[in-house]
C-alpha cells in the first residue's frame, strides 16, 4: 500500500505552494508579475552582459518576484527579504531601467524640437514662407507655435524633474515625454503644410499705376508696380516701351525679387513723355527669365498685366492738362488703357 502510494506520488507533478503575505494586495502582486517580466526581458535584450552576469541578474529578479509572490512555500528568499521589501526592490529596479530611458528620450525631444522649430522659422522668415503661413492661415501658424513651445517646456519638464523621488514623479515623466512627442510631431506637421503652402501660395496678377509729375517743367512719368502672395522661385518683370518718331523703343525693363513677406514691387520713372504718342507698361511674374522685346506685345495673357497710355505726345511736345485715366481691364487681355 505504502509502495503504491509512493509510486502514485511520484506520478503526480509538483505544484507551486503559494503563501500569500496578506499585506500584499493583488494589485502589487501583479505589478510584481509585471515589472519581472519586463526587468527579464531587459535583461535578455542587454547584448553587453557575459552568460554569467546574465545569470545572476535573472536569478535575483526571479527571487524577489517568488518572495511577492509567496511562491514554492517561501514567504522570503536566502537573506530573510520580506515580500514588501521584495515588491519595493522590484520597484526601484524598474525605476532604475526605465528613467535613464525617459531622461535620454527628453533630452532628444528637447533638442530637436529647438533645432527643426529653429530652422523651420529661420528659413521660413528668409523665405517669406512663414510670414505668407502666418497670415494666410493664421490658425495653424499659431498652433504650430503654441504646440512647438509645448513640446519645448514637455521636454525641459521631463529632464529637470526627479522620477527616482516618488511614483508619482515617475507618471509625470512619463506623461510629459509622451505628450512632447505628440506636440512636437504635430508641430512639424503644422509647420511643414504650412510652408509649403506659403511657398507655393499663387500669385496676384501685378497692379500697373501711373502718375505724371510735372514740378521740374519736363513731365516724367512715375510707374508703380505692384504685386503680393509672389512665391520665392518667381520674380517680377516690368518693362515700358515709347512709340515714337522712330517707332516702338525700349524705355526701361526692371526685374525684381519678392520680398520676405511675399511682395514684390517695382517703381519706374520715364523722362521726356512729350515725345512719345503712346506708351505702354506690361508687368508679369515668371520663373524663368522673360527676355525684352523691341516692341510690346499686341495683347496681354492670363498672367500679365498691361497699362496703354494713348495720345501722350502733342506737336508742340507739351503736354497741357493730361491726366491719365486708367480704364477697366479687358475681360480677355486684362489690357489697362489710359487717354488724355
């Protein structure tokens, strides 16, 4: 009977024993469960640690998460740890992996933030992207520069702040890497939708106006061009043409680059008007170079703009009360047409 009851025993797998402290809740005994399993795992992934280190690291993890846990009859591993005291060791060695982690990972996010938001409105202001984004869609730019000064302090937040001092500090930490990470990759995605949209912002046709200023006896003619939203790649062409004795004359080409904010503007001033029957502006905004033609085109396409003065010139090469009156563009050359 003995002998059959020994053979049935020795059948029968062995069972974990588990004696529970009762001043462990459940919760801290799967938080134990928990903080092992990723302690093991870390301890697994470290490639710097010798078989034996590696050993040892494992056996006292496993050690204090049987003391929490109460597991094979042992309240206490070698050494008397009681199984609070084995779920704080736990603890700070969780702590002691993972705030390095969250330091390293403020520091970066710190970082990067300042450098991209740096080069972001540096290049942006040089450009003219960021001021044409500001103003264009002025509720992203201000998200943009509400979520990168977010993420900024996040960061500077979760550097400076002592998670080793309370669990409490540890959430926090963690709360502000994460929530910085978002803010900051929001920013970019702001910023960089932004700019391309102010890079890439259409342009207005340019406004041709005109004024003759006759305080010096001789009547000049004072030429303003005007044009806003000129994205950085393009650049403005004016250029006035004479219709005189001899024909059609080249009087003055300008070319001219926007400025930060989008605008580009040009101002031309014409001397000796008298001897022109006619005069024509033409304005426009290319990419690429527009070379100057002898005469002026017979009309103006969808991205020109044109300003006729017809009559100008009188036999006697004065010019008594003329005043320009711009008509309204054709529907078809967009032409503005001025007669005294």
């Amino acid at each position: 009977m003995s002998a059959q009851t020994e053979n049935q025993g020795s059948t029968q797998p062995v069972q974990e024993q588990h004696v529970q402290d009762p001043h462990i809740p459940a919760r801290g005994r799967q938080t134990a469960k928990g903080i092992a399993a990723g302690l093991i795992g870390s301890i697994y992934a470290d490639s710097s640690l010798d078989a034996t280190t590696q050993e040892t690291k494992l056996d006292g993890v496993l050690k204090l998460r049987s003391a929490v846990l109460g597991l094979n009859g042992a309240a206490a591993p070698a050494g008397g740890t009681s199984p609070d005291l084995a779920l704080t060791e736990l603890e700070a060695m969780n702590r002691a992996a993972e705030i390095p982690s969250l330091d390293n990972a403020a520091k970066i996010l710190t970082g990067i933030t300042a450098l991209v938001t740096g080069l972001f409105t540096g290049i942006g202001f040089t450009t003219g992207d960021f001021i044409r984004m500001i103003r264009d869609f002025p509720g992203q730019g201000i998200a943009f520069l509400v979520l990168a000064s977010m993420a900024l302090l996040l960061g500077t937040f979760a550097f400076v702040i002592n998670a080793y001092r309370s669990s409490l500090n540890l959430w926090l930490e963690r709360a502000a890497v994460y929530a910085g990470i978002a803010c900051a990759g929001a920013s970019f995605i702001l910023a960089s939708w932004g700019l391309a949209q102010g890079a890439s912002a259409g342009q207005t046709r340019p406004v041709i106006s005109a004024s003759f200023n006759t305080s010096s006896g001789t009547p000049v003619l004072d030429v303003s061009v005007n044009s806003s939203n000129v994205p950085r790649s393009e650049h403005l062409t004016a250029t006035v043409w004479g219709d005189g004795a001899h024909g059609w004359t080249v009087l003055s080409s300008l070319v001219t680059g926007p400025a930060p904010d989008g605008t580009d503007n040009a101002s031309i001033t014409v001397n000796n008007v008298s001897t022109y029957t006619q005069i024509q502006v033409t304005a426009l905004l290319s990419s690429a170079d527009v070379p100057t033609n002898p005469s002026p085109p017979q009309g103006c396409s969808a991205s020109t703009s044109c300003f006729v003065l017809v009559g100008v010139g009188t036999p006697s090469g004065s010019l008594p009360g003329l005043e320009p009156r711009p008509a309204a563009p054709s529907p078809n050359t967009g032409e503005q047409r001025t007669s005294r």
